[in-house]
C-alpha cells in the first residue's frame, strides 16, 4: 500500500499565562506575577549567588570577573548591532581605552580606583567616540571595518611611539581591595546595565534609536539628527566597554598593549550569537557559556581554539536563532503540529 | 492671489555624471495652494523632490524656503524648519508597532518647540497623540490595526503611515511623493477625503503624481516636467490643452512627426 502523505506544519501558540501576564492583569494572582519574575529573578539571583558559590574554587572566580567584562562587552555590541543598526568590531578599543585611562590616571595622579573607574568610564566612551565619529555616516560592514582597525591601530601606535610604556604597558597600577569588591561592582554593573538598557530601548529615546536602525533616511526627514544619535549610541556602549577595561586594569594591576587583543573584540560577538541577538540578556548567558567552556579547553593545549571553533560551528548550524530566543519561546508558547 | 510664497526654486540644476536630472527648474509656491508635479516615468520628479529636501545637493541654483535660503541644507534641518516630504517607497520603522513609529517624529526638535500635531504634545503623552494622529488618518483607534507592527500593514496603511509621519512634526509644506501609486481603487477612494480634509485645513502641499485624476481633482496648479525640465505650468485644463505636454506625455506618434 502506498504510504499517505499528510504535509503538517508546527503551530506556536501564546500560552495562557503568557496572554494574561501581558497588561494589567499581571497582578491578578501569585501564579502570574510569579510567572513574569521567575526568570528574571533567576538571572538576578543566581548572579548575586554564584561569587558565594564559588567561594571554594578562587580561580573560578576570577574567570567569573573575566566573564562580567566580557558581558558587558557582549552587551555593548547587541545593543548596537540590533538597536542602534552599527556593527561594532570595536570591543578591544573600548577595553584599551577603558584600560589605559584608568592605569594612566592611577599611576600619573595618583587616584583611587572608586575615582578611575567611573573617570576612565565616562572619559574613554568620550574617547571612543570622537575617534569613531568621523565613520559614524558609514553602515553595515564598513562600520564593522572601520571599528575593527581602531584596536589595531591604537596597538601599533604606542608600540611604535613608544608611549605609555611601550611594550612593557603600564606596571604598578593599584589593585582592588579585594576579590569580592572585584565580583560584586562587575556583577552590579553588568545587572544595572542588562536592565536600564532594555528599559531605554523601550523609552522615546530607545525609539529613535531603533528608529536609525530600521531606516534612517526616515529618522532623518522627522528632524532628527542621525548622527548625533549613533554619536549617543556608541558613547553609551563604548562606556560599556570602558568600565570593564578599567575593571581589567586594576584587575590584572597593570594595562598592555594586550588589552587591544582582538579576543575582545571577536568573543563578544560569538557570545551574542549563541545567547540570542536583539534580546541583551541572551550576550549574557552566551559569556557565561562561552568564557568557561574555553576555560575548560585549556587542557587541551593547542587544540582548544579548534574545540572551540566546532562548539560554535554546532550552534550557530543547529540553533542559529541563540539560546534566549529559543528559551523564550519555550518560555511563552507551546507548539503543536497541525494537519493541513 | 497675493498670498505669501512658502517656496520658490531658482533655476535647480542638478547632474547625475552624464545625465542631466533636472534643467534650470523655477517654480513657486504659495501658502494654501496645492501643487501637482507631474511627468513620464524618469523625468526628474523624485530628483527634484530630493532637492528641495536635502537629500540630494543640487548642482545649481537656489532654494528658498519661507525666505530662508534652504539650498544644500541636510534633510533634518530641513525637516525642521517645516518642510517635510513622504518617500515613495514606503520607510516605515519596520520592527515598531505603528504607532510607535509616529513617536520619533514626535521626539524630534522640531516637534517639541512646537508640540507636534496640533501641539498635542504640550497635553499628552507622545503615545496617545501618535494614536491620535493615526485615527485622524483612517487608522481606527479601538481595532487593533495601530498596535501591529508595521511589518504587517498592507501597502494602503503604510501610505497613510508615511503621511502621519509628516504631519506629526506639524509641518508648514507636506512633499507627498506618489501617495496614491500602488494602491488598490478602494484604497485610493479612502485616501482623497483625506487629502481633502488637509487642503481644507490649509496644509500647504506639492503633490508628485501618476494618478493624473485624483490630482486634477485636488490641485489647484500642476507643473509638468520632461527630461527635468519645466514644460509648463497651469491649472489642469491650461496643462492638458498644452501641445508640449501631450507630446511628452501621451504619444510618441507626433514626436516623429517632428523628427
């Protein structure tokens, strides 16, 4: 007998919880408000708790710090690829940068770091900016070109000038208190930076930003300038990018012209494609998967960056969409396969 | 009629490497009046649009915008000073709902001097005005059509969107590049009201069109271009009784009998 062929296809459907969690009736029972703050708790908690968690493995720790930088990074690049239309290759510029203001005001004027840090953060994006300025009419992949030869640049420059000590960087820069400090102001900005910026895209502001990404010879005949909003953009991520420079300096106690390495540049984007593009906290959850994993390779020598480079491969091929997306559908709907 | 001129062109000349766009092109317009600028398909409206808006500079020639001279200015600031234009191809803010695209007009400079829309954004919040505006032009507030995102609007919508866009800024001239190309009769029947109720407003307007009835039916003075130059200029019935018109418009049999 010949095998019937029936053609189905997979329907999503809203769950109801997810329907009735959308206005006001959010509040009408525990069951809905627990429902809409889970995760967000879940995130929120498990954040604050891992430090305490690994309390007994220190060095797991420190790649806790490394993987809040890279977060913050992740986090800088997904807010300007997918809200404000710029593809930023920029990520080790905002780290040097970030790095070597703030070793440079430590040891040259002698601050503390509860000083640098938040001069080296707003200082460096205003560097960032007025260095990328002049490529703000460009788009798409020239941007990308152009962000990504800034790191480059800057690395040969104090190589060649022999500034800023040269190859040797900048020794002697003052650590942080203490490992907790270190953990806790990363995690603390990385959270209050995951949230106000998911709340600004949804401001007037975020939807002129959103506006330039979508179309900006249309922003441009409402009257607004686009350029001073890409200026906004990137001021915003490249102070991102910054604080976690100046975190990485007084980390490590010194900043070098490794800090323009192009990791930085590269593991963000990689984190932002396995978490989920356009969703902020799928860079996130991408860095927390990303950063260890390739701590894990390290005993494989050599061969890690090739183990590395399959894993991504993997995911990229078989979930192309990132981890939150994903996540977030299962989250909100249920599937059934339909008969046509 | 002595009433003031909102914009004039001076002799606008524009190349585009060996094509030459637009040829010396004069025109006048006065507050009130609705211009239509009509011509075959690659005679330089758009370009000529592009000139007056910013988006292209032209090579020669000047543009005076209530006695400002606009000529080289980029599209914001021209947007800002009161003159907005509407794209022929739609460009909508493709992920925003609807309504959420009318707020970054209303988030511009321009619109909070002025309050945008009517000055409804000196009393409300920018959302309820950009519903407001929307249900002013056909979109009805209570369905749900305003809060979809744009994505999923028919073309007859998207339209209507790029309008609300112009006249969320409050504009003093509203450019309307082809509003009424693409769209279904049905379409087209709900959009005339429409640009009627503008006119009755005294929304000053330059009309770029194919649709040559409905335009006949809405402007008072019509100019026609060909290879971007002005052929000539008039009421309808002084445009369609002109030779030159007909012969760049509607039959190529009596070009050759000039050749």
């Amino acid at each position: 007998m010949e095998a019937v062929i029936q053609s189905r296809r997979k329907e999503r459907v809203d769950r109801g919880i997810k329907v009735r969690t959308d206005g006001v009736y959010a509040v009408s029972s525990w069951r809905e408000i627990t429902y809409l703050v889970a995760p967000r708790l879940l995130l929120i908690g498990g954040l604050v708790l891992l430090p305490l968690m690994l309390s007994a493995v220190p060095y797991w720790q420190k790649v806790l710090s490394i993987i809040c930088i890279y977060s913050l990074l992740a986090i800088s690049f997904d807010f300007l690829a997918h809200f404000v239309g710029l593809v930023s290759l920029g990520g080790a510029l905002y780290i040097g940068i970030g790095a070597y203001t703030a070793a440079l005001l430590n040891t040259h004027l002698g601050l503390p770091p509860i000083l640098t840090i938040p001069l080296a953060t707003i200082l460096g994006g205003g560097i960032c900016t007025l260095l990328l300025w002049p490529c703000l009419p460009l788009r798409g992949v020239y941007f990308a070109i152009v962000s990504l030869m800034f790191p480059l640049l800057a690395a040969r420059v104090i190589e060649a000038l022999d500034i800023f000590g040269g190859t040797d960087g900048i020794l002697g820069v003052v650590g942080l208190p203490n490992k907790w400090v270190e953990m806790y102001v990363l995690l603390g900005a990385v959270l209050i930076i995951l949230f106000g910026l998911r709340r600004l895209v949804n401001e007037d502001v975020g939807l002129v930003f959103r506006g330039v990404k979508d179309n900006d010879q249309a922003v441009k005949a409402s009257g607004i300038n686009i350029i001073t909003f890409k200026a906004l953009g990137v001021f915003i991520a490249s102070a991102m990018g910054c604080l976690g420079g100046a975190m990485l300096s007084h980390l490590y106690m010194w900043a070098g012209i490794s800090q323009f390495a192009l990791d930085f540049s590269i593991i963000p984007i990689a984190a932002t494609v396995v978490g989920g593009g356009g969703t902020l906290a799928g860079p996130v959850l991408g860095c927390l998967l990303l950063v260890p994993i390739s701590e894990l390779l390290r005993d494989f020598g050599t061969l890690r960056i090739a183990v590395y480079a399959v894993i991504l491969c993997a995911f990229i091929v078989f979930k192309s969409e990132g981890l939150m997306v994903y996540g977030s559908r299962k989250y909100q709907q249920f599937e059934r396969w339909v008969q046509i | 009629m002595s009433a003031e001129t909102m914009l004039s062109l001076k002799g606008v000349t524009k190349r585009f490497g060996g094509v030459q766009a637009l040829t010396e092109v004069d025109m006048e317009v006065r507050r009130g009046d609705i211009l239509g600028i009509i011509g075959p398909n690659g005679c330089g409206k758009t370009t000529l649009v592009n000139c007056i808006t910013g988006f292209v500079r032209p090579d020669q020639g000047q543009v005076i915008f209530q006695g400002r001279d606009i000529t080289g200015w980029p599209p914001h600031k021209v947007a800002d000073a009161g003159l907005t234009r509407t794209f022929q191809v739609m460009r909508p803010y493709y992920s925003l709902a609807a309504y959420k695209n009318l707020i970054v007009p209303l988030f511009s400079p321009r619109a909070r001097r002025t309050g945008g829309w009517r000055g409804g954004g000196r009393m409300g919040d920018r959302n309820t005005v950009a519903v407001d505006i929307l249900e002013e032009i056909g979109f009805e507030r209570d369905s749900y059509v305003p809060y979809k995102t744009a994505s999923s609007l028919p073309t007859g919508y998207l339209k209507r969107l790029e309008l609300a866009r112009c006249l969320a800024l409050r504009p003093d001239l509203i450019i309307c590049d082809e509003v009424f190309s693409g769209l279904s009769m049905s379409e087209m029947a709900s959009m005339l009201p429409l640009m009627e109720k503008l006119r009755a407003e005294g929304v000053t307007l330059i009309m770029v069109e194919h649709r040559l009835r409905e335009l006949f039916s809405l402007a008072n003075r019509v100019m026609v271009l060909n290879f971007g130059a002005k052929v000539c200029e008039g009421n309808s019935e002084e445009v369609m009784a002109n030779e030159e018109v007909k012969r760049a418009y509607f039959g190529s049999e009596e070009v050759f009998e000039y050749v």
